[in-house]
C-alpha cells in the first residue's frame, strides 16, 4: 500500500492579506452591506461536521476550499473511491469489526444538504399571454424556503470498494428521486492504474470545472404550455453556466418534452446510467477517463438501442501548496441522443475543455464548449442551426476566513431554430458568508449584459435577477 498523502491548501488566517435607486446599483449596494455586517459575526473556529469529516475525524477544509468546491485533497479523495490519497484499505482500521451498530457508525456515512432561495427578485418583460410581450419591464419579488433537499450516503465497504447514493427532493418542482448512484471499485491493476465506476454517476465528475461543485448553484428554468410545445417562461430563466446550457432551441428529449436551453445535458448533466473508468497510470500529472452511458435525455431505460460514450483527459500542470493548475478537454459523441419538433432522431455530440487555477485564496475556472446536431431531417437543414457554443469564466476569492465573493461571466452563442434561438451574456456576482465550513448564507445577483429586447427568449428580457439563500450540509 501507498504512503497516504495528504494536500490541502491554507485557510485564509494563515496568509497575510446615498442609497442607489437602479435594480442592479441597489443589489450591489445590499452585497457591500452583506460583507460589512457579516465581519461582525466573523469568530476564529470554522469546525464541521459532514459525514467525511466526522469518518476521517477533520475539518472539511481538508477537502473544500469552500463547500462546494473542492481543492487537491479533496479531488483525489475523489479520484480514489472515497479513500484519502495515496491509501486502498477503505478505512477498515477504524471500523467496528464486531458488536452493534451505533448512532456514530451510521453519521459517518450519511450525510444531508439543504439549498435554495430565501428571497428572490427578477426584473424582466413582462408576458401578457402567450409568446406575447408588452414590452413594459415588471419587477416580482417572491419569499421562499431553500426548495432542494438532498440525502447522501457514501464511503466503503472494503478495500478499495466504494459507493454513493444521492436522493433529491425539489420543492419548487414537485420532485423527488435518485439524483446519483454508484459503485466504485478502485485501484485496479496497480495503485491509481484505474478505478471504475458503475451506476447512475456524473461524467464531468473529474473534469477541471465539474458541474456539481459550483458556488453558483444553477436556477432551475420553468417552461409555459405554447400549444404544440413548450417554451421558456421569462419569471424563471434557468442560470446555469452557458459551457454546460443546452444551448439549443427546438430540441426535445427521447420523450417528447422540450429542452429548455439553459439546462445543462449530456457530459454535464447531473447524472446518466452507465459505466466509466479512469486513472493516473502516468503519474500524478495526468488522469484519464473513458466512459459509456444510455442514451442522454432518456426519461427511463434506454429507449435508443445506441450508447453515448465520452473520453475526458486532465493534465495538472502544477501541484504545490500554494498554487495549482489543470487543464482538461473532453469530447461526448451521442447517438440518436434528442429530437426535433417533428419528433424525428438526431445525434447530439459536445465537445469543450476546462481550466482551473488556485494561488492562495483564489480559484478561477474557465470552459469553452462547442454542441453540435447531426443526422437532421432535410426539411430542418435551412432553418436549424447546428452548431452552438458557451463560454463561462468564473473567480472566486476567499476574502476572509467566512467570505467567499464570486464572479462569474457566461456568453451563450445559442443554436437550434433560426427563428427562436437567441444568444446571451450574463455577469453573476455572489457573496457567501460561512456560520460554519459547511453552513452559508449567500446573495447573488445575475445581470444581463445585453440590450433589453422583446420576443420570447427569456435570455435577452430579463435584465436582473436577485437572490438570498442558504446552503446547509451536516
């Protein structure tokens, strides 16, 4: 067995470092409060409880740079089944080979998250009926309760066996269901040779902007009966990062329901059946990861006879205490994967890369991504754009040891029907404030970039939206 290892980056104690009247002056004014008054409750101890840190018996900075978002350490726990790095003994040494089952020995498994929106606001176009638009802007303001609830079990059952299972309840959607759930089996061959995956898992898990462990947690989108389908409601556009949106309009998943373009699909979607696997047979410079899954936007099973299948590559460029760098590339090549309007098979391929640089406190991700649509009816050729691309950059920086302030840039360069799509360019700002390591309170603030215009996608009439919520996991 391998020296375990242990990487984790520095906390920020350990390095030295009249009232506006337009929507988006006011949200940036409430940001600059939100960080003033939240130094008042700033204390020196940030402990936390999630099920790793109680198994492992530390802090969940070890892991995170800040929950969500994971540093080296975290990463290669990841990588390794949920084993620490450099390790393949599952953590049999402490546990209870004999005798009862007790209270501490399940909350090392099972952990809980809780996020959403406490308040929100959008100023956007207003809808008078239909796809119609009256051109009169309309803020809404709305209370709410964090909408997602999520229950977790992880870890391993012996050496280098391992498993996660996730549950999400959403609220706001009326849904309740498996999000993610995997065996892994680890260290295969020779020590970080290859680890493979089996189950309900997410594809982007290992890539260097991965889409589950973002600070900007996506907005959900909404859709409105339009007659023969469904389009996009302006009062609920979904913010997810333009590198994993859809990017299309006119597709439809395998059951017939529209995709709306800003929900993320395919590598980045949150999870596909299937089988992958990966590893570092080279060493700790480069990961590889090749993958198979049913077809993507299947309601259940896979109704399309043909896989979709993935190939990711990650080069860490550098790997020190205080400063890292990875990049990676990907290409996800579908098959009879959606549908157009006439509900005729097309094939669904994306491909992209990512970046990730941390230096001390902060981190800054970027990915570029390129979709594309094959075997299109002929009738579509001329009035179906094939090809569409996303761009999202984001930065975020520890300001003290209990605020983290984020930025992020999405430009959607959209596709699909020549007469719906419509490109976007969106400025997300947050701020998080840590109770503790694993509990935060956040504002954010997403601003479109682009001129005001009328129509029915939602992308371009909205101009802000506002939000205050919480993010909770023990």
């Amino acid at each position: 067995m391998a020296t375990r290892q242990i990487y984790s980056f520095p906390s920020y104690s350990q390095i030295a470092v009249k009232r506006p009247n337009s929507p988006i002056a006011k949200n940036v004014f409430l940001l600059a409060c939100f960080v003033i008054v939240s130094q008042l409750f700033t204390t020196t101890d940030a402990q936390a409880i999630p099920a790793f840190a109680r198994k492992y018996d530390v802090n969940c900075t070890v892991c995170h740079t800040r929950v969500p978002r994971l540093n080296r350490t975290g990463e290669r726990f990841l990588e390794n089944g949920y084993q620490l790095p450099g390790t393949e003994d599952g953590d049999t040494i402490k546990k209870s080979r004999l005798g009862d089952l007790t209270l501490d020995d399940v909350t090392n498994y099972l952990g809980f998250r809780m996020r959403g929106n406490l308040l929100r606001t959008f100023d956007y176009a207003r809808h008078t009926s239909g796809t119609n638009i009256d051109g009169n802007l309309e803020d809404r303001t709305e209370l709410g309760f964090p909408e997602v609830f999520s229950i977790f079990t992880a870890g391993t059952v012996t050496n280098n066996v391992g498993f996660f299972a996730e549950v999400e309840s959403n609220l706001e959607e009326d849904k309740t269901g498996v999000e993610r759930a995997f065996l892994t089996f680890n260290n295969l061959g020779q020590h970080d040779w290859a680890h493979l995956r089996v189950g309900k898992l997410d594809p982007s898990a290992y890539s260097s902007y991965a889409t589950l462990r973002q600070q900007f947690e996506p907005v959900r989108g909404n859709s409105v009966d339009n007659g023969s389908y469904m389009l996009p409601t302006i009062n609920r556009l979904g913010l997810t990062p333009a590198a994993f949106a859809s990017k299309f309009s006119g597709l439809f998943d395998r059951g017939g329901t529209a995709i709306l373009p800003t929900a993320p699909s395919l590598f980045h979607a949150v999870a596909e059946m299937g089988i992958d696997i990966h590893g570092r047979p080279l060493g700790d410079w480069f990961l590889y990861q090749v993958g198979i899954l049913n077809g993507a936007n299947e309601p259940f099973g896979d109704s399309n006879n043909p896989k979709d299948w993935y190939v990711m590559t990650r080069f860490d460029l550098a790997q020190s205490t205080y400063f890292s760098a990875n990049l990676s590339g990907f290409a996800y090549f579908g098959s009879n994967n959606a549908k157009v309007s006439s509900m005729a098979d097309v094939s669904w391929s994306r491909y992209g890369f990512a970046a990730n640089v941390r230096y001390y406190l902060v981190d800054f991700y970027a990915a570029f991504v390129v979709d594309r649509v094959a075997d299109l009816p002929a009738s579509f050729r001329n009035t179906f754009d094939a090809t569409a691309t996303g761009l999202t950059l984001e930065a975020n920086v520890l300001a003290t040891d209990r605020v983290l302030l984020g930025l992020r840039f999405d430009h959607l360069d959209a596709g699909g029907l020549r007469s719906e799509r419509t490109s976007s360019s969106l400025l997300g700002v947050i701020a998080k404030y840590y109770l503790r390591s694993n509990m935060a309170l956040f504002l954010r603030d997403d601003i479109n970039l682009r001129q005001t215009q009328g129509g029915r996608a939602p992308e371009r009439n909205f101009r802000n939206a506002f939000f205050v919520g919480a993010d909770v996991a023990f």
